[in-house]
C-alpha cells in the first residue's frame, strides 16, 4: 500500500529552504505579540497553506502592504501519521494551517520549490 501525504505550502526565504525557513517563531527567540493563549500556541508552530495558490496570494497581498515574507514557495508532502507532526486548521485565512514539528524533519518532507 502507498504512503498517503498531505501537501502543504510554506513561504522561505530561501531556495533549497534552510532549517530557519522552517522553525516557528518561539523557536528563533520572537515571542508572540501578546498574552492571547491562542497566539503562543501559533507562535510554537509554522504558518502552512493547502495549495500553492493560497501561499502566493498571501505573499503577494502582504508585499503591497510592504511585508516580505520571503520569495520561495516550498511544497512538502506530510506523510500521513508522521510520527512528532501535528498539523491543525488554525486562523480565518483560506487554507491556512498551523503545523508543529521539529524543523529537521520538516526539511526532509520538502519535495519541491517555486519562485513567488
């Protein structure tokens, strides 16, 4: 029986994506932006969308706003029941996922990469 995946989407900076494209923010040392429980669960993790449209609309409508979140979409296949991943539908973004996991394992699911 083949391994089922779940695809995900996640903006880098850089191309192949390196283990900082990948570690959530409480991981790099920046805390939430205050004390809502909420926002230090998402801070704990990495913001994922479901298609790579979903990922690039983000980037794109942040750009105009003069954010950079960077310039690289990354696709990594999940393997369904990965052991240490969890992956959740978190904020009113189409498509936005929170996924919690440690970044090496995170690089080894990176299957492709595309410029924004």
């Amino acid at each position: 029986m083949a391994t089922a995946y779940r695809p995900c989407h996640r903006v880098t900076q850089n191309n192949p994506p390196e283990r900082e494209d990948v570690m959530s923010n409480a991981a790099q040392g920046i805390p939430p932006p205050d004390d809502d429980p909420q926002r230090a669960m998402l801070n704990d993790g990495i913001s994922v969308f479901n298609t790579e449209q979903q990922a690039r609309k983000k980037v794109l409508g942040l750009r105009e706003l003069g954010i950079n979140l960077g310039d690289y979409i990354a696709r990594l296949d999940i393997p369904d029941g990965a052991p240490g991943v969890r992956i959740e539908r978190t904020l009113r973004t189409p498509g936005h996922h929170t996924i919690w996991a440690d970044p090496d394992q995170l690089l080894e699911y990176v299957v492709s990469i595309v410029p924004v």
